[in-house]
C-alpha cells in the first residue's frame, strides 16, 4: 500500500514539475515588439513643444523602451521614408497593442498630427 501511494505522490509531483516548466518555457517564447514611427514635421517648434514630450512620457509609462529616437538615416535601396523615424521596444505585442490602445497614445496621436504628417505601425520581433 505504501509503495503505491509513493508511486501516486511520484507521479503527481512530476506532473506539477512539468507544468511550472512549461509556463517557464511559455514565458520565455514570448517576442519582443517594434512601434515604427515615420514623421514629415510641418511645425517644428510646436512639434517639439506639444508632441515630442506627451509621446515620451506614454512610452515610458507603457514600458517602452527607445531603439531609434530620430538618428540619422541612410538611404541603402530606394529613399529613407520620412524625415523623422523613431522606433520603441515593447516586451511582446501584447503591451505594444495595449499602448496604442492607451488614451495617453491616442491624445499624443491628436497632437502630433497638428504638426507632423505621421505614419505608425507595430512589428513583431524574432524570439530572443
């Protein structure tokens, strides 16, 4: 009777064993996400004034991290796409999707494109 209830235990253990190993695994399978912004600016002062600090505070409240902010761009095949590119990480689709759900992307949205013609869009990345 003994040996079969230690079986039973055994057995039950290693089953908890593999789940938390899988919810690891699971965890870790999650890819890193891109927000590319691309920006022709029509009014640099307000752009600057109005936009710039509104969208950098939603980022960093979101936990997005800068990649790109505005460096210099290298046509390598056919022209660079706008004059401004920035590009943000997020941990994985996820909380880039539930940034640019945010009503804090949203109204920077509003305000930048009072100054900038904008182009916005999400990628995912490879797994890490």
């Amino acid at each position: 009777m003994k040996a079969v209830v230690k079986a039973m235990l055994a057995g039950l253990l290693g089953v908890g064993i593999g789940a938390v190993s899988m919810h690891a695994l699971r965890a870790q399978a999650k890819t890193p996400a891109y927000l590319i912004t691309e920006s022709t600016v029509k009014n640099e002062d307000g752009f600057k004034r109005d936009f710039l600090p509104a969208r950098a505070k939603a980022i960093q409240d979101a936990g997005g991290k800068y990649i790109v902010r505005n460096g210099e761009a290298v046509a390598v095949a056919g022209q660079v796409p706008a004059q401004r590119i920035v590009i943000v990480q997020f941990d994985d689709i996820d909380k880039l999707s539930a940034f640019v759900d945010s009503s804090a992307f949203k109204d920077s949205e509003d305000v930048g494109e009072r100054y900038a013609d904008i182009r916005t869009y999400g990628v995912e990345g490879v797994s890490r």
